[in-house]
C-alpha cells in the first residue's frame, strides 16, 4: 500500500498496538510531536524522534497528545526530559493528569502503566493551533476517550485521529453499563469527522489512509454492533486489554490468570456487570475466543501473543 503524499514538513513514525503513532511536525517557529508511545518503548521513542526523519539535531518546542491513554502519552515525560520542552493536553485530559487519576487514565485500573508529568499548556477544543506551518482546527473527539480531540487542517485536508477513527474501527469503548455517555458520544465523534473535508486520516494506530468514507461505514457498523450486543462489547474490551498487557508483559502463566482478572479493576467489574462468571471460568473464555481469532497461544504454561 502506497502512504498518502504529506506536507514535507510533516512525517508520521508508524508504530504498532502498544505504542501509538508519532506524529511530527517541524517549522522554523518550533517542532511539535503529537503522541508519545507506551513507556516500555521510550528508548525507541527517543531514538526516532532524534533520528533524521524527527528533530535530526533541532530543539522540541512542544508535546501534544491527542488523549492520555497510557500508549499516547508513555514517552511524554522522557521527552520532556530530553527536550525541556512544554506538554500541552487536552482541557479534560490536564486534570486527570493533574491528579494522576490512575482509574479514569486506564493505568492501574487496566493494568498499564506511565511515567507521571504534568501539563504545562492547555488545548481546547473548538481552537486554531498552528504547528508545522499549518492551521490544525481542535475538534473534540469523546467516545473512546470523553476528553480526546483530534486535529484538523483544512488546507490539505488531514486529520489526525488518534483512536477517534482508524482504517477498520477506532479504540476501544467501554461498555453502556460502565460510562453510558461513551458510545453516544462515539457515534456523535464519527458524525464530526464525517462534517470534515478529510481526505488524509492519520490514525493513532495503522498507516494513514485516505478511503475516509469506507473507514466511516466500518466505524458506524462497529457502533451499532456495540449497541446491539452490549456483552459481546463488555467482551471486546477484555480481549483488547489482555492483549494489550501481553504485549506489555511478554507473556502471562496460565495459572495466574483467575487471580489477575480477580484483582485488576476493569476485568473485575465488567465481569460483575455483564458476566457473573468465576474469574476462572471468564479468563478461559476470554483466552480461548482470543485463540481462536489467532490473537494469541498457549506455550506450555504460559500465555503468549501469537505474534
């Protein structure tokens, strides 16, 4: 697949599911780097964003991140050690930083991690930033997180999306019975990009496309599948928060899993609210419907990603 022809000014480091994208931006009035990555990847992070293709020797005037899941926002506090540069946050997502809300960020409560930072500069949705050279309009973009945004220009139509909207759906929702606002506001966030005269998408994950209508089908069907059938919803969740902690983690001993769906916050209520099941019972269902869809394998007594 051939990648969509960016302003040079702009270059996307493609990463993979435990690290977001970078996005970087460079100008004579300042470089900005939107989305950091995961905090086990910080020394790959720091390498590129210093390689040829980022910074290539020049100063960082600024972090953005799209939201603060822990795979956007992991590299923000070492870059900013690198750089010396501000982190600038979404309104809504500065609090919860400000306060290290480690249930409302996904961290403990999804079993992931980050290195504390603060932020130094506030973004607002509905606003105009100019990064790059370039006009970026700040759309606000809940649903899969109700503080997200995502950027704008007009001028050669790219949006940047963190997990609002990738190729084939978007990051995931957490269930009606947990934040009843969430897939509303999802549905609503698709109806805004939908408003725009995108023609380039730069996802959070996966490479930047430009069929924006065809993703936008997809991500609509994914919304009323979700609608419709909220316990396979609650299980999605699952199965994209275990694999994301095996990506973390390497592997997991089959014979820890009932203690860990037991004890990790967001396996214990989806459980309580959708399934009722023995923590047991839940982690063997989970595992098996994962290795069905080849996601991951057994290997002795461990778990492991089949990647």
């Amino acid at each position: 697949m051939t990648r969509p022809t960016l302003p040079p000014q702009l270059h996307v480091f493609v990463r993979d599911w435990l690290s977001a994208n970078h996005v970087v931006l460079r100008s004579d009035q300042g470089n900005v780097v939107i989305d950091t990555g995961y905090v086990k990847h910080v020394p790959l992070t720091l390498a590129l964003i210093a390689s040829r293709q980022g910074m290539d020797g020049a100063p960082l005037a600024r972090i953005v991140n799209t939201h603060c899941h822990s795979d956007h926002m992991g590299g923000n506090a070492a870059l900013k050690r690198a750089y010396g540069c501000p982190i600038a946050l979404p309104r809504g997502e500065a609090d919860k930083v400000a306060r290290w809300d480690v249930r409302e960020l996904l961290l403990d409560y999804a079993d992931q991690r980050a290195d504390r930072f603060v932020a130094d500069e506030i973004i607002d949705a509905g606003t105009v930033q100019v990064w790059g050279d370039l006009e970026w309009r700040v759309v606000a973009a809940p649903g899969h997180d109700m503080d997200a945004v995502v950027f704008f220009n007009e001028e050669h139509g790219i949006l940047i999306s963190g997990d609002a909207l990738w190729e084939r759906g978007f990051g995931f929702v957490v269930p009606e019975a947990i934040d009843p606002r969430a897939l509303p506001a999802a549905r609503a966030t698709l109806d805004a990009i939908g408003a725009l005269d995108a023609r380039i998408v730069i996802p959070g994950h996966g490479e930047p496309f430009t069929d924006v209508s065809a993703a936008l089908d997809r991500a609509y069907r994914r919304v009323e599948a979700m609608v419709a059938d909220p316990q396979r919803s609650a299980g999605h969740a699952l199965k994209v928060i275990l694999t994301f902690a095996l990506l973390d983690k390497g592997s997991m001993p089959l014979e820890h899993l009932p203690a860990y769906f037991e004890r990790v916050g967001l396996y214990r209520d989806i459980n309580a609210l959708f399934f009722a099941m023995p923590p047991g019972a839940l982690a063997e269902r989970i595992v098996r419907e994962l290795e069905q869809a080849g996601a991951v394998r057994r290997s002795e007594d461990l778990l492991v990603t089949a990647g």
